[in-house]
C-alpha cells in the first residue's frame, strides 16, 4: 500500500517509516526539518537511513501549509496516513505556547480536510497520555475524563482528537488516535529525560530531577510502538448506527473513529528508570533535585485492555533492556568508547 508519513524524519516517523518499508509498503514521507527541541542534524541522520529505501520518497513540507498539502494530496494516490508531526513538548509549551497553534491545530485540520477529498482509507494520528490531565484514577482508560489537561500541548492533543472525530461524523473519515505513553529508545528525541540525563552523565554533569524523583511513568519503548501501529492501521473503525452518547464508549462512536492507549502498561518511578540508566553506562549519576514543574502529570500508567484485544498480547519490553538498548545507539552514534 501507499503510505503518507507525516514527521517522517522525527523519533517515531523514522522508526514507523522503517517498518512500513521493510513490509514492502511505499511511503510518502513529510517533515519540515525545524530544528525545534531537536539537532537538525539528527533528524538529517534518520531521513538519510530511510531514503535508502526504493519505496521511499520525501517531500519537505509544513503540514501548516494547505496549498502545499493539497499539492501531496493531489498528486499521490494515498491509501492510509500515518500523522506523526506535531510540536512536541510539555514544559516547550509553556514557554512557546503559540508554536503549537501551527503545527498541532492548523496542520492536524490540513490533513483532515485534504483526506476529506481523497480516498484515503484510514488516518492514525498520534495523541498523547498528556491530555489525562488531572486524572488521577491509575492506569488511565481510554474512557477516562480527558477535560482537564495542565498544558497547552496536551490541549492541542486533545483538540485534535474532537476535531478528528468531527470529521469522521461528517465525512466518514476513520480515524484512530494514539495515545503514546513516554515514547523512548535509540533514535530517541533530544528533549526527553533520557536522551539528557545520557548526554548529561556522559559529559561529568548534574541532571536535574524534578519533583524530587517522585515521578512514576509508564515509560514504552519505541519498538512496541511500532509494533502496536503496524497492527492498527489494519484496524479500520466503521461506523456503528446502535452506539450512543448515553450508553456508548467515549473512545468510540457512532462515527468511524476510534481512540487507544499505548503504553508499556508496567510504570516505573523516575528513580528506577535512571538506575536502569546509571547500570548501562556504568557511571552514578550526580543529581539535582528540584520541584515540580508546572504542567508536569505525577503519574502514568497505562489501561491496554482494547490494544490487547486486537493484537493478542501485550506489547512488553522491560525498562532494563529498552534502557541497554538506548545506550549502545548513543554511543555508536556519537562514536563514544
């Protein structure tokens, strides 16, 4: 089939992006190559892995830009969207609040109005366990209160999970969210703790510990992101006349849409996920304990039950070896004895 990536060149673009090729699939790969909360010359790395590939294609484009995504709408039959771009970020939120009217609202309404009008068969979009907010009911089911988030990123995922399901109500556009819980692993964004703590231990630094290390979250390593997506765009949503707002799931509808978690289902504290780290370097981190930060969530875990269902098992891969993992792609990549 013929796939539109959209943040092809991002952590988990590249990964999805990998998969799908080495299934045999084509991919249309977007990404504006910004150099946001990340070293361009990263992204650089992961885009030129891919473009190795025969069924691989890039076009760099702002997902913002309706003229310019029309003109890849228009001019590629595309069968299924995977939309991967977004301006990632919690705490980037709070200091940048508008970066992510663009990319987060504008872009995820540009490419629902341009599979509107093309016969794309499924669009997976991803979301984020961000927008449980103030949910403190553990693990967080898809059906949980999403109407609280404590951050403008996680507002703008939610935004986009209403508009996609406004979308699929009206046009019959399936659409399915993904609800990522703390995505990590080799290729890994800059800007998350674990790829910072690395470069920090690594260069004799202190690394700042927030909330001082009573954190826990449900930390899921890339590969069984992957592995979760490359079963779900299979999961097409249909529409379903007998759910109802009274009596139906909020995390599907009467409309062809759909939402799930996708997590590792087993949290960890903060503590124990730099222990992992401390072991695979084989360096005691010197740490900096520090309050909580605004907009931060105490706690993650993740509910799997309806991912389980369509996948048969639960995507697991234990904190130690994700970790391991992790470390070795750092150092061969930076090229660290």
């Amino acid at each position: 089939m013929k796939f539109l990536v959209t943040g092809v060149a991002g952590f988990i673009g590249f990964h999805v992006t990998q998969n799908l090729l080495n299934a045999g699939h084509e991919v249309i790969g977007l990404d504006n190559l910004n150099n946001c909360n990340q070293d361009i010359h990263l992204k650089t790395a992961r885009l030129t892995i891919n473009s190795d590939y025969m069924g691989f294609s890039f076009q760099k484009v702002d997902i913002s830009d309706h003229a310019k995504m029309r003109e890849v709408f228009q001019s590629n039959s595309v069968q299924r969207v995977i939309h991967l771009a977004a301006q990632t970020g919690v705490r980037y939120s709070l200091q940048n609040p508008m970066a992510y009217t663009d990319a987060n609202l504008v872009g995820h309404l540009n490419i629902l109005e341009c599979c509107r009008y093309s016969d794309v068969e499924h669009v997976l979009y991803a979301s984020s366990s961000s927008i449980y907010g103030l949910n403190r009911k553990m693990p967080f089911c898809v059906d949980d209160d999403t109407t609280h988030p404590i951050s403008i990123y996680a507002a703008t995922k939610k935004a986009n999970e209403l508009m996609s399901h406004a979308y699929s109500h009206l046009y019959g556009t399936p659409t399915t969210g993904l609800r990522f819980f703390t995505v990590y692993g080799p290729w890994g964004r800059q800007d998350m703790a674990l790829f910072k703590f690395t470069q920090a231990i690594l260069s004799g630094k202190r690394i700042d510990i927030y909330n001082y290390g009573q954190m826990q979250r449900d930390f899921t390593y890339i590969d069984d992101i992957v592995q979760s997506i490359m079963v779900l765009h299979n999961a097409i949503p249909k529409v379903n006349p007998d759910w109802t707002v009274e009596g139906g799931r909020t995390a599907s509808s009467s409309a062809p849409y759909q939402v799930f978690n996708i997590g590792n289902g087993h949290p960890v504290t903060l503590m124990n996920y730099i222990e992992a780290l401390e072991d695979a370097l084989g360096i005691v981190a010197d740490k900096n304990m520090l309050p909580m930060q605004p907009g931060d969530i105490i706690s993650t875990s993740s509910d799997n039950s309806d991912l389980v269902k369509i996948m048969g098992y639960q995507p697991y891969t234990e904190i130690q070896e994700g970790v391991r993992c992790f470390v070795k792609w750092y150092k061969d990549f930076y090229q660290i004895q």
